[in-house]
C-alpha cells in the first residue's frame, strides 16, 4: 500500500472502532426520544456508572472481562428503571405539559447528582484496568489492541441483538408502536408504564455496556460522561431525532470524521472539523440525514 | 353488556356530557348519531377512559370499567377503532395486526384471526407488507378496523367508520359490521352516515349539544319527524 492508502485505511479502521461504540451511545439516546420524549442528558452518567460497575467487578471481585462487563449492564438496567420508576413516572403522572422542557430540566439534575456522587463516593481520581484481553492484532502493518477489537465486536453483536428485539418479538414491537402512536399503542392493550419503565432501562444498558466495554481505554472518573453524551448528541441531530436505525450509522459516520479531523489537523480539531460538518450538513438537510416523514425532529 | 349511567364528562372547565345514559345489550348493533360537536366522541372516550368522566358510572360485563386504565379494557373483550385511527405509520400491515393481538398469547388463535381478517378485508391481504403511512385514507379505515378486530373483542367500539370513504368503501364497512355482529359481536357505531347507518343497526340514541335526547330501533327512529328532517334530508 502506497502512503495516501495506508493513510485512509487506518482512518477508516480507527474510525469505525470509535464510531461502533458511539452508535452503542446513540442507539440508547435515541430510544428514550423516540419512544419517551425525554432528551435525556443524564446518559452519558449511566456510561460512567457502566464504567464504574465493571472496574470494581474486575479488579475487587475478579469477574473475567466477559461477566465483569454483563454485570455493568445488568447494573446500569436496574439503575435505569429505578431512575424511571420514581422520577419520570410520578412526573408523567402529574402532568404532561412542558414535559420535554421538564425533563430535559430533571435529566441535567440526574446528571449532576450521579456526578458529584461518584467524586463523593469514590473520589476524583481515575480508575482504570490496563487490559481485559492483552495483546494486539495486527491489521496491514496497524496494531490494534485486541481490546479494541472486542470493544467494536461487543458494540456490534448488541446492536444486533437489540435490532432484532426491536424487530421480531412482540415486546419490541410495542416498544416501536409507543414511540409512533402512544394512544394506539394503549388501544391495542400495551401498558405505557412497563414499555416507558422497560425501555429507559434498557437506554440505560447501553450506555453502561458502552462505559463498560471502554474500560481500559478510558478509566472510570465521575465527569467521563460529558464527552460520550454530546457525541451521541451529535448523532442524533445528525441523523435526525428518534430515528434509531439511523442512529447506528450516524455514530460510525461521526466516528470516521472525528478520526479523519484528528488525523489531519491534529488533535483538539476533531470536534471542531466534524461540528463544522455536520453544521453544513444540517443547513442542508435541516431535519437530520435521515429524517422520516412523521419522525420528531430537533425543531419541534 | 355495556351500561353508560349518568356520566357527565368535561375537558377542563368546559362541560361536554351531561348526564349521558346507554344500554347495549349482548349481539346487538347500536348506533350514536347527533350533529357534528354534540359529544358523541367524548362519549366513546369516556368508555375507554381516554378522558376522565366527572360523575357517573360505565359497567361493562357486569364489571365497573369506570376509570379502568384503557390498556385493560382490551384485555376484557373492548376493541376501540377510533376517529382519528391512531395506526402505526412506520409499520407494515402485517405488523399494525399483530399489534391489534398484543393481547392474545395464543398463537394458533391470532393465526386464525388473520384469516377471519383477510377474508373480511381481501386488499389487506395483498398489502401485508406495505407500510400504513403510505396507505389511503379507506385502506387505513380499513386497517384500523381490522386492527380492532384482532384483538378478538366481545365489543367492537366504532367512531365515524365511513368519514372520509368512497361509496364502495362505506358500502363494504357496513357489510363488515353485518358480518361481525353474526358471528356474536357487538357494536357500537358513531355514525354520520345516518341512512345507512340506521338499516344496520338494530337501535339507535341521538346526541344533541351533549344530551341523549332521543332512542328507539331504527325503524322507529327512521320514521321520526325530527330525524328525518335534521337527519336524513327530508322534510
Ligand atoms: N380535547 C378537547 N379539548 C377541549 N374540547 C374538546 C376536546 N375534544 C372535543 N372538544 C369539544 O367537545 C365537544 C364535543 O366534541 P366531540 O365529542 O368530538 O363531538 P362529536 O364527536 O359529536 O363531533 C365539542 O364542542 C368540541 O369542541
Ligand atoms: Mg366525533
């Protein structure tokens, strides 16, 4: 391979690896929109407790990386119902007026209780695990940690699973029907309680999974959610809001312009070369890449 | 089967029902009719507790529903085809009637229904995979009320079936009606299609200004003064 070659592939390579996990992130994020209405900025703070969960499984209790990282998922899915059974439920039963303004308000209080929380619980300082699986892989002259590897394939083998849950059993299927017609989704007999309960849960697994599976890339530490939360953020209004299919290939495409910016201009310009896109993408196409007819936008 | 007594319904400050009563019995079809704003919708919602009635009471089975949370009416036998449908959009037709037997965990009996349902509606079965967002607006009609039937429902609850349908249309959702009320379902219809509406049913009530203010059979109704000339066009 010739430079200009090379240069492409480890973009591409890195890219994706990045991007898998991010639309891990936004997949979650997205749920809670579609289905929920919630534009939930407490999510990164469930990929920190996700974090959290496995470093202490791991290195205290000795759980192999596999069941250290189901724990962290498991965890942050009992977090996320309990967080919706006493939070959102008793304010969905109160009232519904302003409700996303309202809990856009309650999920930046969740937000900043997980955080300082964490630095009261467990203190300022960075957590993290060398490996989980050692060695390297090596891809056309590129080394890559296998954790990496495992990293995406997790990210990937979830999404698929989710996929098909969304898709082929009666469960998911109602989960959609709530976030396209919540009065028909009643009609037909589905209790909104348990799909709201269930599905903010399962936001929550994802993002946990995702802070689980980063572990030795990025150490747990009580503010680790900011960065994740405004990239799943990126996504969705790239993509378009509540759309979750698209939400998977928003995240690997916000992943390859991040590393295509870093590797070109060097770091400290990802963010701003890949905003700066996605800018001019959305005065073009102001609803989201992928935005479907009858779809919420950002807008509304 | 189902007793309205005396339910007074408002949204906010604004009272809409006013001591509403209704009777259906077991098989019969009953129909709503009243002009256009007189509380005939709100009656239905209230039924299904889409709004909250003020005063009053709603047995259905012998059980009061009064207040029930809707998703466990359909669990008891009431399927609701609502005004506005309320389909699933980004869905496919197959999978609109799959939600329409959330509630049946045998799988031999929602199999039977789709065939009940396909025979009913032969366009839907050619369409299973079409998404119901991209269908027009009698094949929605259809699909909702196909939908409603899925559920298996001892009571079929149906708001204005014929708004918006072409002749033929309006013509095949009254047939549909005749058919699931021999097969021992019962109905209650809200109609503006007064006509029609009154060959089918077997009694009828009159909404005004939110009062029942007339009920009788339809060949009563269909040989009333008033019915028909506020109603049918006749003077
Ligand atoms: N969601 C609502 N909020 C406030 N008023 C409503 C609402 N829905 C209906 N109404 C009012 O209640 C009255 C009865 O409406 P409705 O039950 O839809 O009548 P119908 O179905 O007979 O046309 C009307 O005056 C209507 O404006
Ligand atoms: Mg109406």
């Amino acid at each position: 391979m010739d430079m200009d070659s090379m240069q492409l592939f480890n973009i591409v390579l890195t890219g994706v690896l990045r991007g898998g996990l991010y639309a891990l992130m936004a997949v979650g994020l997205s749920l809670v929109f579609g289905v929920m209405n919630i534009p939930n900025f407490a999510h990164g703070e469930f990929y920190m407790l996700g974090a959290y969960f496995s470093y202490f499984t791991y290195t205290y209790f000795h759980f192999g990386p596999i069941s250290s990282i189901l724990l962290a998922a498991v965890g942050t899915f009992i977090l996320g119902a309990i967080a919706e059974k006493t939070l959102f439920y008793p304010l969905r039963k109160r009232s519904k007026k302003n409700w996303i303004m309202n809990t856009f308000l309650l999920t930046l209080g969740i937000s900043i209780v997980l955080q300082n929380g964490a630095k009261m619980l467990w203190g300022n300082t960075y957590r993290g695990i060398t490996q989980y699986w050692p060695g390297k892989v090596s891809i056309a002259s590129f080394n890559i940690s296998n954790d990496r590897i495992a990293g995406f394939c997790i990210a990937m083998v979830t999404i698929a699973i989710f996929w098909l849950f969304l898709n082929k059993t009666t469960m998911g299927r109602a989960i959609r029907a709530v976030s396209q017609d919540e009065t028909g989704a009643s009609i037909v007999g589905v209790n909104l309680n348990v799909i709201h309960t269930l599905t903010f849960a399962l936001s929550c697994l994802l993002a946990g999974l995702a802070g689980a599976i980063l572990l030795s890339i990025s150490p747990a530490y009580p503010f680790m959610g900011v960065q994740p939360l405004y990239k799943s953020w990126f996504v969705l209004i790239l993509v378009g809001m509540g759309n979750i299919g698209a939400s998977i290939y928003g995240g690997l495409l916000v992943g390859l312009l991040e590393t295509f910016a870093y590797m070109k201009f060097g770091s400290g310009w990802q963010d701003v070369v890949s905003l700066a896109i996605i800018i001019m993408i959305l005065i073009f196409k102001p609803r989201g890449l992928f935005a479907k007819k009858g779809v919420k936008s950002v807008s509304e | 089967m189902l007793e309205i007594s005396g339910i007074d319904t408002s949204y906010g400050n604004l009272q809409v029902l006013w001591d509403v009563s209704l009777n259906i019995g077991e098989g019969e079809i009953v129909a709503v009719l009243g002009p256009n704003g007189s509380g005939k919708t709100t009656m239905l919602k209230s039924i299904m507790n889409l709004v909250s009635v003020k005063r009053g009471k709603i047995m259905f089975l012998g059980q009061d529903i009064t207040g029930k949370p809707i998703h466990e009416l359909t669990r008891l036998g009431l399927a609701f085809v609502p005004e506005e449908r309320h389909l699933f959009p980004a869905m496919t037709v197959m999978e609109n009637l799959l939600l329409g037997a959330y509630t049946i965990r045998n799988k031999k009996i929602i199999k039977e229904t789709f065939n009940r349902v396909f025979e009913l509606f032969p366009r839907l079965a050619e369409r299973k995979k079409q998404y119901a967002g991209t269908m027009s607006g009698g094949e929605r009609q259809m699909l909702a009320i196909a939908r409603g039937i899925m559920s298996n429902p001892k009571m079929l609850i149906l708001d204005e079936p014929s708004m918006g349908l072409a002749p033929q249309n309006v013509l095949a959702v009254f047939e549909t009606i005749k058919k699931l009320s021999a097969e021992k379902v019962t109905v209650l219809i809200v109609e503006q299609n007064v006509n029609t509406t009154l060959t089918v049913a077997d009694r009828a009530y009159v909404m005004e200004q939110g009062r029942i203010v007339m009920e009788g059979s339809s060949s009563q109704l269909q040989g009333d003064d008033h019915i028909r000339k506020m109603y049918m066009g006749i003077a």
